[in-house]
C-alpha cells in the first residue's frame, strides 16, 4: 500500500513540473483570461475571433516552441514538428471561440486552470 502512495506522490510531482504542461497551462489560462474579458466586456463573436486569434501571444510562442522542440526529439522532421505545433495551437484557439460564443449571451465564465 505504501508503495502505491509512493508511486501516486511521485507521479503528481513529476506532472506539476513537467515545462511542456505548465506551458500549455500558461497559455490556455490566458486565452481563459480573454474569453472572460470577452464576456464581461460582451464583445461580439467576430471580434473575439480577431481577438482570440491574436491573443497571448508570449504564451503561444513559449508553448509552440516547447511543442516543435518535443516533436523533434521524437524524431519528427521540423516540418511535420511544426505543422503539428500549429494544429495544437489553432485547436486551442478554436476551443476558446467556441466557449466564447456559447458563453456570450449567458455571461458564463470559464474557470481557470490551477
């Protein structure tokens, strides 16, 4: 049993220092941050598409690079690394959007990750 604790503590800890998941986190929390501001503000779907498509702009580098980095550790070509980079990063992107526009009219918030 204690070994089994051991395991589970271990584990947690290598997942809250893992840098490609705190970089993911960065970024999503701040399109989160957007998506709130959005509603509060009751921005209209096609500005926060503009907005979101250019939000966060430090955190997405951090975390599309972090992304090619690890893809071409996995011995992907730096096309096909930064292709899937792009696609990681335009899924978020479109995941926020369409928050938003089922959040815009409710006022429903997102809660940040921790």
């Amino acid at each position: 049993m204690m070994t089994l604790v051991a395991a589970l503590m271990l584990s947690m800890a290598a997942q809250k220092a893992d840098p490609m998941n705190n970089a993911r986190k960065a970024y999503n929390n701040c399109m989160i941050e957007t998506h709130n501001k959005g509603v509060t503000d009751k921005v209209t779907p096609s500005d926060f598409l503009k907005t979101a498509e250019s939000a966060c702009t430090t955190e997405r580098t951090i975390y599309h690079d972090m992304m090619v980095k690890a893809e071409r550790g996995y011995g992907s070509s730096a096309k096909d690394a930064e292709q899937f980079a792009k696609e990681e990063v335009q899924m978020m992107i479109d995941g926020i959007v369409s928050s938003f526009n089922e959040n815009a009219e409710t006022g429903a918030k997102l809660t940040p990750e921790k």
